[in-house]
C-alpha cells in the first residue's frame, strides 16, 4: 500500500513493545508483528532506538525490522541512538534512509535534551559524514531555543557539519500543553523551526507528543516532517490496537 502525500509522516517507535516483550521469554509481544501491523495502519516509517543494555529493542530486532521494511520501499526506518556509543554500527549494517543521532549517556532512563553547538560540533562532523557517505540522512536531536538570532546561529552552524535534518525535542512543550505556559512554550517551537527551515534543514519531532496534543504543535510549528512517536502510542494501541491507534495519529497530522 503506498501512502498518500502529507504534510507530516508518522514513524512509529517500538521500544516499549519490546520493553514489555523483555519480561519474559516467550518473544510476545512480537515487535516485528507490531511492525507489520503499523505499517499496514499507514505508519510511514518505523523507529527504533537499540541502548547499549538491551533494555527494550535489541540488535536482532533492528534486523529483523529492518528486513521487513524491504517489502515496504515507501516507508522509512529510523535508527536513533547515541553514535558515539552502539549507533554506528547499526548505521554501517542496516543503512536505514535516516539516522536520528541522541545524546543519551549509557543507561539513560529516556532521551532528556539535545545536542549543544558549536560545542558538539567538531565531534559530531566526522560521524555525520560517515552516515552521509552511505546513504543515510542524518537528523540531529536538538532543543528549541526561543531566541531567534541564536536559534539562527546554531542551525547553521548544525547545517555546516553536514546534517540533513534536526529533530525537535518536545518535552517541554507536552509538559506546558493546557497551561498558561503553552503558547510561549510553543512559540519556541516555532522559532526554532524556521531557523532551521531558513538554513536548509529540514525538522522533525518527537517526545510525548500525544492525540491532546499533537494537532495543536504540527499546526503552529512550520513544515514538520515527520513526527516520532512511541510512548503515548503504543499505550493507545493497548486500548485501541495498533491500526486505530496509527489511523487516530494519522488523523491529528492530516487536520
């Protein structure tokens, strides 16, 4: 099934479908069937995010998702991680169309800010490049920044290090949803975002984003992408099932 043309796409992340799998031996629930069945819902793509401890999606499941995607040329895989720590290695075997590079330490309870430049930069470059040299685009997990001429500063200086694409991390905009803080919150978004826009970037998003909340962020924040979404998802599918859950996404980015 090819999927129709869309402002944002949808890429599904199946960490905590591996983090309840992980409980026991019996290899249920499937994250390949989970796989199958969001893409059959019309996810555009799948993420993963393989932490050095194996505490949710593991090498075998990268493979294996992977091998799936090739009956499915018009979606996308999307392995994130830390590329100084197990990420590379991912990169070089799988080659995915994107590579969202996060800069978790070892054991991190979840991804908790982003990149900081110049300072990351120099380190940063040779890996981006790396990833580039096979094919893969390469998004880079950043924080927004509500000032635009700094906003404008880092973006390019992200752009010269030979990144494809950032991907905002939206935390604090979910935590300030519904407050008084929402707007001025969200109006970081949206500088960051046209920074980027304006640099040649192209932007993503991820990080509890939600069926409250998603409608609203893709609605004032210019020319997003794609969106990564896998907490508040799965915990629907658990109600919903994985199609309804990817169809009720779908629908937010579509609106």
């Amino acid at each position: 099934m090819s999927l129709p043309i869309s402002h944002t796409a949808l890429s599904v992340n199946l960490n905590k479908v591996a983090l309840v799998r992980n409980t026991r031996h019996l290899g249920i629930p499937s994250v390949t069937r989970a796989a199958l069945l969001c893409l059959e819902a019309g996810a555009a793509g799948i993420t993963v995010h393989p932490r050095p401890d194996a505490r949710h999606i593991r090498a075998d499941d990268v493979f294996a998702i992977a091998a799936l995607l090739q009956d499915w040329p018009d979606r996308e895989c999307n392995i994130e991680g830390n590329p100084f720590h197990n990420l590379m290695d991912f990169v070089r075997k799988v080659r995915p169309q994107q590579t969202t590079f996060v800069p978790d330490s070892e054991g991190q309870f979840t991804s908790d800010h982003g990149w900081t430049f110049p300072q990351d930069a120099k380190r940063l470059e040779p890996l981006v490049a790396s990833a580039k040299s096979l094919g893969v685009r390469v998004s880079l997990f950043m924080d927004p920044i509500a000032d635009a001429k700094t906003a404008q500063h880092v973006m390019q200086s992200v752009k010269a290090i030979g990144a494809d694409r950032i991907e905002l991390y939206t935390e604090s905009y979910a935590r300030a949803f519904g407050t008084e803080q929402q707007n001025s919150v969200l109006a970081s978004f949206t500088v960051t975002a046209q920074a980027a826009i304006a640099a040649g970037l192209g932007v993503n998003a991820g990080h509890d984003l939600n069926l409250d909340n998603l409608r609203t962020f893709v609605q004032a924040v210019p020319k997003v992408s794609e969106v990564s979404i896998g907490h508040a998802l799965i915990g629907d599918a658990l109600e919903m099932g994985y199609a309804d859950a990817v169809r009720a996404y779908k629908e937010c980015l579509q609106a």
